[in-house]
C-alpha cells in the first residue's frame, strides 16, 4: 500500500431504497485509504438481503484490510497474478462460506444470497472481482465502457443471441442472476486487473440504477458532472427514482485524481510503509 493512495482517490458513495421497496437490501463499503470499495445487493425474504449483503461488504472489507497488512498487493504469486486478485478471491470464498453457514443454519435466512462487485486500487491499475448482477463502469475521456458482464440469465440470452441488448431492456428475465454470494457453499468470482488513468472514473452501481437508467444517460451525467461527483451520484439515483425506482439504488463512484504507483525495491517500500 503507498502512502498517497487516499489522496489519489477521490470516493463519493449514495444509496437509496427507491420508490418501491420498504428498506434497502444494497450494502456498500468504501475504504478509501487502502484503495478498496465494494458493492453488494441482497436478495430473500424478510430482511435476509440486508443481512447477506452486509456480511459481505463487512467481510471483504475487513479481510483485504487484514490481507494489505501483511502483503503488497502488486506482488506476484505462485499462479502470476498479483496478490490483489487473491485477495479479493479469499475474502470473497469466506463471505459466501458465511452467508451459506447462516441460511442453513438460521430458518429465517433461508435461501438469502448477494450479488458483489468490488474494485482495488493499487500501483496505477485496479482488480475488479464480481458476482452477480452489480456492475462496474468506466468513464475514461467521454467514453463510457461497462466492465463487468453480469452472471444473469439476461447476459446468456444475449450472448447467445437469442434476444438483442434493445430487447432485454424489456425483457422480464432481469433479475434472474446465474451466480449469487451464500446461494451454493462455492461460487467462482470473477476477477480481472485493468491499468488505470489519471482522470479515471469507475462507477459501481446495483442493478436499481442499471435497470432504471439507459446507459447513453448514466454517461452524459458522468461526463456533465465529473467535476462535481457528490451532485453526480445524488442525480443518478434521482434518475433511477423519477424513472420508477422499482429496486434499491446504490452508486460508487471513484475519480482517480493522480498517479498512485508502488514505491519499488525494498528500500522505498520501507519507506512507504513505516516513514
């Protein structure tokens, strides 16, 4: 971990139940100065949503913290991956290992599981790891690229090119997610490393923005208010609720303000770590 990571971030989070539901089952972490922020929206009756939602985000947080105090990120292991994605990797195996424990032993919580996104800064690039159907986007200059494919039934159908991207829009499949936290007692995150820019700004967000607000939409908005993300997350999920809000709505955004690399050799690493 440098030491000028939180200045290299800027972190703005909002979260909203929408017009619909009666609570909010999303759950969000953002732990700026180790670079770490993290999204998760719970599914299942009652309140078992929130709860699985809030284990996750709590666990990931907590165990990549505890993981960054011991390791460097940008170090490469036995597989050749930096240890970042491992880190996301075992924290997110434990958070599903939880969930699944609880619903099975606790009637109440029965079947609850989460969707998870998470996004790591560290030495100029980012891991982003996800299940589910949360998303992740990036605007870089004016072009708006979504990150994550969802693990949706949606997605397959897609890709299969049974239906096109126009026609899900409206398709009534939108919640059907192929892969959830705490639903079976493994599940396989999706992880992949991205370099990044200065100027940078990566969007986490549940599917109660996704669903209610058009891409072209979530893009103009960025870009007309990349100077002001706290007004920019407030006005995506006022769009999400003036469309409908039919699901809760929770945004991240994340604006990298400059470069964030890792000190190198053992020397400036000791520096960065104790002064």
């Amino acid at each position: 971990m440098t030491t000028n990571l939180g200045a290299a971030l800027e972190v703005v989070t909002a979260t909203d139940p929408g017009m619909v539901r009666s609570h909010n089952e999303d759950s969000i972490a953002a732990e700026k100065e180790i670079g770490l922020v993290v999204l998760a929206d719970g599914m299942g009756g009652y309140n078992a949503g929130e709860v699985a939602s809030g284990i996750a985000v709590a666990m990931l947080a907590s165990e990549v913290r505890e993981a960054l105090a011991g390791q460097q990120p940008d170090a490469v292991d036995e597989s050749g991956a930096p240890r970042a994605v491992a880190m996301i990797r075992e924290s997110a195996a434990r958070a599903n290992a939880a969930i699944y424990q609880a619903a099975k032993s606790q009637p109440q919580y029965a079947g609850m599981g989460t969707t998870l996104v998470a996004a790591l800064f560290y030495d100029n690039q980012v891991a982003i790891g996800h299940i589910g159907d949360s998303r992740l986007y990036r605007l870089r200059g004016d072009d708006l690229e979504q990150i994550t494919r969802d693990h949706s039934l949606l997605q397959e159908q897609i890709d299969s090119g049974m239906i096109s991207k126009e026609q899900a829009r409206y398709s009534q499949n939108k919640n059907l997610v192929t892969r959830a936290v705490g639903i079976d007692p493994e599940v396989e995150t999706e992880i992949h490393t991205y370099d990044v820019q200065s100027g940078d700004i990566y969007l986490l967000c549940s599917d109660g923005l996704s669903d209610m607000v058009e891409d072209g939409e979530i893009q103009a908005t960025l870009s007309m208010l990349q100077s002001n993300l706290p007004l920019a997350a407030r006005q995506l999920v006022q769009m999400a609720n003036d469309n409908g809000g039919r699901d809760n709505i929770s945004v991240i955004l994340v604006r990298v303000l400059g470069d964030y690399a890792m000190p190198k050799g053992w020397f400036a690493r000791f520096k960065a770590w104790f002064g």
